[in-house]
C-alpha cells in the first residue's frame, strides 16, 4: 500500500516538473500578443473627419474583415489582429500594413491629394506662421550625420522626431489615455478626451559627438530647451529621457 502511494507522488511530482519544463523551454506554450491598426481620419490637416467608415481587409485574399467608424475625434481602431498582411481603406484611399511585432498607426487626410499628412510642409507652415527663432550654433557635419525620421514607442504612447538637415525639426505625441497631448518640450497642444494627439515644430541645432551631446529645440515665445542625447545602439538613441530609434531618411524639402 505505502509503495503504491510513494509511486503515485512521484509519478505526480514528474508530470509537474515536465510541465513546468515544457512552459519554459518551448516559446509557443507563450500567449502571442494581440496587434492592432489604428489612427486618425483628417477632413483637413487640423480638422478630424467623423463618422467615416473605414475597412479592413485581408492583403492576400482581398476579404473584408471587418469595418468601423471614426469617432468625435476623427480616431478608429481595429484590434485584437494576427501578424500579416492588411489593406486600410477608407473613401478613395487605401494603405498596405504589414503587422509583425508592433501596432500599426495609419492616419488618412482627405484634403491630401495621396490621402497622407505631409507632416514636413505643416512644419514648415507652421514655422512661416510663427517665425520660429534659431536654436543657435550647430555642427554642420553632426546635423548631416543624426538628421532622420526617428520613432518612439512607450506603453501606449508613440512619438515621432524628424529632424532635417536644414535646421527645421517636426515632432508629434499621441497616447491611447484621456487628457492633454504635449510636444517633447512640455508644450500642451490639444485635448482629445479618449485618445490624444499632438505635434509641434521649430528650429533646432546639435553639440558634441556620435556618442553623446545636447540637441536644442526652439519654438517661437517658448524660447530654446537643451535636450541631452546619447547613442544607445541599433540606431537608436536617448533623447530628453526619451528612447527613439532611427526609421528612415527625413522627409524634408
């Protein structure tokens, strides 16, 4: 009788130990990650377009997954999606997004010939506008060498940096919570209640080294803020607390 139980203990004891190995040892015992694709609808490139509707497709087979309206805030959502590819499409316009690891942030502009926001020419508009002052002296060769478009993504939050090589700098913040939005300097730029977004722009120059050294930005009235950077690697850097890693070449004018 006590042999039978100590059998039944250790033969428990096993199953337990093989399936905690199990759990750790291969990845797709693991939960994948639910992705989602969302954005915002423009009827201008300061104006939300509400209660449009916009489609979500499969890339390969051409089938409508499913399809939403755009809130009071011009925001829509589809979530809960796999890794693959998608079509986006709404009125005239249609955009290709491939989900892998991160979400996908897609905005739509109906006053935009291609349906994009040209987030360069509203910098530069917006610097014509407000006379933005010089952020000061800078070195020309680490201008040339750091200017990109950079990303950020943090909990729910997404920022975007791009820094052109003439000294004309955009950034923009968007959060999934209620309240205001802000700029990387602080700056409040709008409310958006359920979700926010927010952007800016100005001047900005560039001290020190590939390593390390001090970006200043500068709106006009708000004066200039020195922001530390450093390299972190894989292209990406540290910027005011801030991790943002290179995406691309500026798209500037």
């Amino acid at each position: 009788m006590k042999k039978s139980i100590i059998k039944a203990m250790v033969l428990t004891l096993a199953v337990v130990l093989l399936t905690s190995f199990s759990a750790q040892a291969f990845p797709w015992h693991k939960k994948k990650k639910a992705l989602k694709i969302y954005g915002f609808l423009w009827q201008t490139s300061s104006t939300p377009a509400i209660g449009i509707q916009v489609g979500l497709f499969d890339a390969s087979t051409g089938k409508l997954l499913a399809v939403t309206k755009s809130n009071l805030f011009g925001k829509y959502k589809f979530k809960n999606l796999k890794p693959g590819f998608y079509i986006v499409r709404t009125g005239k316009f249609s955009r290709r997004v491939m989900l892998q690891k991160n979400n996908a942030n897609i905005h739509f502009n109906f006053s935009s010939p291609n349906g994009q926001m040209d987030f360069v020419a509203l910098a530069l508009e917006n610097n014509a506008k407000t006379g933005a002052a010089s952020a000061g002296p800078t070195d020309p060769a680490l201008t040339k060498w750091i200017a990109g478009e950079y990303y950020s993504y943090q909990g729910s939050t997404e920022r975007k940096l791009m820094l052109c090589p003439d000294g004309v700098f955009y950034d923009s913040h968007e959060s999934s919570y209620s309240g205001s939005s802000t700029d990387s300097l602080g700056n409040q730029t709008s409310a958006f209640g359920a979700a926010n977004q927010g952007n800016g722009s100005g001047r900005w120059s560039i001290q020190g080294n590939k390593q390390s050294g001090t970006i200043t930005f500068s709106y006009k009235g708000k004066g200039a803020q020195k922001q530390q950077y450093r390299s972190i690697g894989d292209n990406c850097f540290m910027i005011g607390g801030v991790k943002y890693c290179y995406a691309g070449r500026p798209r500037c004018k």
